[in-house]
C-alpha cells in the first residue's frame, strides 16, 4: 500500500470522515481527499501530525508492504521505494 492508500485504511478504521479528519488537522476536506487519491502528499509535518491523529506510527502511515518484500528473480533483488515528487513509485534493481 502507498501512503494515500494508508491515508484512506486509517481514517476508515477509526471511523472518521474526510470532512472530520480535516477538521482536526486544520485542513479542507478537499485536501484530505487529494492525499487519499495520490495527487497530493502531505509535508512531513503533517504526515506527524496526521500519524498521532490516526493513531499509527510514521512507519506504518508511510510504509509501502512491498518495501519489506525483497524478491530473488533470476539473480536480481527488485525492491521498490517510494519517492516524494507526486509520491511516484519507482522500482530498482541491484545485479548480484
């Protein structure tokens, strides 16, 4: 999952709308809905901010699962990060 899918998971397991959500963190209901959709990320501070208010870590607000999955295919390890310019996924490849 990336962190907009996260965004989305949290809130709903604590039963929060947008507009709620919003409202504790001081933003507009659309921008909570631009971080859940991926055409916004949130700037560090808030990602704290919105960690606390969702209860979670900043790991788990911003860890990718398959991050931690780091798979052998014909001699190459592929993990994959994520990077903040539109939160784009990039994958890499190291040749062993």
């Amino acid at each position: 999952m990336a962190l907009n899918d996260n965004i989305k998971k949290f809130r709903e397991e604590k039963n929060l709308t947008q507009q709620q959500l919003a409202d504790k963190l001081y933003v507009s209901r659309q921008t909570v809905c631009r971080w859940e959709n991926g055409s916004r990320c949130p700037d560090l501070i808030m990602a704290k901010k919105l960690a606390l208010e969702l209860d979670v870590s900043m790991d788990e607000l911003i860890s990718d699962e398959d991050v931690n999955d780091i798979q052998v295919n014909y001699g190459i390890w592929k993990s994959e990060g994520i990077f903040c310019s539109g939160w784009q996924r990039r994958s890499k490849g190291i040749h062993i």
